[in-house]
DNA sequence: CGCTATGTTGATCCATATCAATAAGTGTGG
DNA sequence: CCACACTTATTGATATGGATCAACATAGCG
C-alpha cells in the first residue's frame, strides 16, 4: 500500500476521461499536484459510508466494489472500472458518502483532495460543465438500475444483465461474466443460490454456462424472453 | 389547459429555488422570457418515457407522479412537490427521458425550453454552480432509494416512511398520509394488497391507521423496529 | 343516487430467501 | 509441491415474503 506523489506518467489517462478531457492546463497541472496515488491489494476498504468525503477517488487499474450495508445486510450497488471516477456527488456536495468501496483486486487508485477539485470547478468553467455532464449521467444510471430493480423479476435481470454482457463482447455467441458469481448476485439483488438456480432457468432460452464461462445459442429466443429495453439496459442514452 | 406566456407573478417562486436564486438577473430574466405556464387537470400525462427533453419542468402548484413502465408493468419512481423542478438530467444531457411524469392533481407547471436552460448553463457560472449542486443532490436520492430497496424489506421501507413522514409534520403522534396508499404501495415497491397488510402488521409497534390518518403511540418502539438511518433516510445528507 | 375507482380481507400461489450438506476451487504455509 | 483451510458454487429441502386472484366494502364524484 505504498503512498506515492502522482506520478505524471498517469497524467495522460486522467487526462482522457470526459471530466478531465476540456480542464484549462493550468487547473489540470494543479489538480493533479495536489493529487497522489497508492496502490491496494485486493479487498481493501478504501472509502466507508458516513465518512466525510476527502477525496475524489480514480480507478486507474484493477477494479472498485460500491457497497452498502444497514443492520447487518450488505449489497452491491456498482462496480468501478478503470479509468473512471466515483463519488463525485459527494465531493461536490462536501456531504458524507451513501457508499463504501473495496477493491476487487489489486488496483492503483489516484486521490485528489475533494477541496482542490471544488477549487478547480469553481474557476474553469469546463471542467464545471464536464461534472455537470458526469452528474447527470451517473443519475441517470442508478434511475436505470432503480427501474430494472422495481419492474422486472431476478431471472428477467439477469436475462437482460446478460443481453448487456454480450454486447460488450466480441463473439456474438460466448463471453466470460466480468466478476464472481457471489457479487453478480448481489449486483442483481438476489441471493447467490437463487442466482445459481436462475442460469438453469435460462436453459431453455438457450443460456449455458460453465464457470464463469457464457454461451448464448440463440441470441433472439433469449431477447424474447428478456424484452431488453434501451431505457434501463443502454449506458449511453 | 390554457397555455400562456410566463406571468411575471410567478418569477418570485421560482427565483426562491436553489437552482435560481444565485442566478445574473438577465439570465433570469432571458429564461424566464422564454417560458410559458400551462395549468393542467388531474392525471394528465405531461411527459413520456422515451421523449426527447423539450423543457425542464417547474411544479408550481399541485404535485406530479414521476413513473416508469416496462412490458405492462409500472411503477412510481417519486413524486414532486412545489416549487421544484424535474427532469433536469435530461435536459442537460438532452437525452430522452427515462421516466414518464403525470399531475396527480390540478397543477400549475412552469416550462423552461431546454435550449435556454443548456445556454443560460454555459453563459452563467452561477447558475452552472447551482445544476450541479441539484444534480449532486438527486444522484444521492436516488442511491438512497436504491439502499432503501435492496436493503430492507417491504415491512421495514413502510416503517421508515412513516417515521420521515412524521419528523415532517408538526404533531409527534399523529399525521396524514400525504398521498393516496395505491400510489404509497407502488413507491415503497410492493403491491396495494400488501401494503394494506403491512399497516396492520405494525401495530404491535404502535403504528394505528383510520382512513389516511396515522397514529404513532410510540415512536421509540417503531424506531427499534424500523432502524432508521440517515444515510438512506434523511432527504439533507 | 348510482357509478367507478380505491381499499380491505381472505385464500392461494409463486418467487425468492434461508438452511444445510456437499463439492469445487483457491490460496497459504509447511 | 502437496495438504490443509477457507471461500465460493451448487443442489436439495423448506420457509416465508410478497404477489395474485377474487369477493366485498367503501368512498369520492358526476
């Protein structure tokens, strides 16, 4: 868990995300002095909920668990794939963080001081507009994830959470599940037994799995079943 | 539903809001010029999911059910009380809508182009300042509501409602619903049948119901039970 | 006043959680 | 490198929260 200033051979990757990507050079070069970054190895809490938020954290390798916890339950809310932010909501607002977060795996992780970036969103007018823009988008997220919690049954979330995978992948018919089955079933608000009973469901959809490995034979017989729907399943819109 | 310009009676109301009340006169008064007010009757569909975002939304007067469907279901994702504003991340992003919005009642609602409202954005620091303060503030609604409905059972969201409900009104025992329980089951995601059993199934913890009128014999008991926590619970934090 | 939508209650069904046992990985230290 | 411990995954049996269906009561509203 070494701690490190940052090093500025991680400046052009910070620099690509759409938050960093229009920031005035001088704001980028001071944000990024005041930053540093640490590496963690896996299944480290990094951030617990009700802390006040510090940092700005950037996943720059490895992978970030978003969780939650109340009276003894645990769940997953998200996870974080490099490079990408979290908890900019409660950066900006200086409020404690809804989430905790762990690493899945070894990860390096940068920190910029919650202060500096409030700093630097309060004199460029770009990065201002590059938050706005993460904000709204990051809403729109959990509004879909909300939706897909609310209307649809476990099987029909993972039918669809499927559907997705496949889409990021090459091979139109296989791909390999992204994480472990046991955070997969949290993720999809379900227990891992009721996970592991819904891929046998999906058999007759045409949905074989073998370890974490997926084969969808018939990519229409499970969009039939799945009804998948751009306004909870799409990233992008 | 008589459509009319934007009375300049109304600019008070809205210029109370966060959203606007730091914002350049001019701007004000340039969005403010291109907006109109519509009064609707009860249960008019407003917007539709799916819609390209048109106008950012100002509930004056009335309330407005925010929902979802998806393959013949639907659900109510919030509600919206005066004065304040809704579907503002689509407006910003100008991407469709993701949910659909309704009058629950006779409602005065303001219409702001989103055009105006993504340039009056990049024209004034202050008003971009203020979107993202909102936006922030929404997202971790959201992750609240999202906590609250992965981590709790039906039985425990009812509880915990009721006791936000109370921290609101002014009696310590006793209050009104605020809406109608078929609306209140869909928002706490249960269906009207159970949520109707769940009442009763508080009374042990001194939870009495007549009408929409709730009684609370002893708030320390429910609260033993409903174990309420301000990171999902409390709409400040 | 009667119509229609809402709310309640009971009976039943189904989805999902829980509990328990076993199997299969995975990493650790001797 | 293997044996052991520990976590994860699967499977079966069972319990339960919550949905569905149906009947009826009730309340708002034209």
């Amino acid at each position: 868990m070494a701690r490190l200033g940052m090093p500025e051979s991680v400046y052009p990757e910070i620099r690509e995300l759409h938050l960093f990507s229009e920031v005035a050079d001088d704001q980028f070069m001071t944000l990024m002095r005041g930053a540093y970054v640490q590496n963690f190895p896996p299944r480290i809490e990094l951030i617990t909920e009700g802390d006040s938020s510090d940092f700005l954290h950037i996943v720059l390798s490895g992978s970030v668990d978003l969780f939650s916890t109340w009276n003894g339950r645990e769940t997953s809310m998200a996870t974080v794939w490099p490079v990408s932010t979290f908890i900019l909501a409660a950066t900006i607002k200086d409020a404690p963080y809804l989430m905790s977060a762990r690493t899945l795996e070894k990860s390096r992780i940068a920190l910029v001081p919650s202060q500096d970036v409030r700093i630097a969103f309060d004199a460029d007018q770009c990065f201002a507009r590059a938050i706005v823009s993460e904000l709204a988008q990051s809403y729109r997220s959990v509004i879909k994830a909300q939706k897909n919690l609310k209307l649809r049954s476990s099987l029909e979330r993972l039918a669809n959470y499927l559907l997705q995978q496949q889409k990021h992948s090459d091979d139109v018919t296989e791909f390999d599940l992204r994480f472990e089955k046991r955070r997969l079933a949290s993720v999809l608000g379900m227990t891992p037994e009721n996970l592991s009973r819904a891929f046998k469901a999906l058999r007759p959809y045409g949905v074989s799995i073998e370890g974490n490995h997926i084969e969808i034979s018939d990519l229409e017989d499970l969009k039939r079943f799945a009804k998948p729907d751009p306004l909870i399943d799409d990233p992008e819109t």
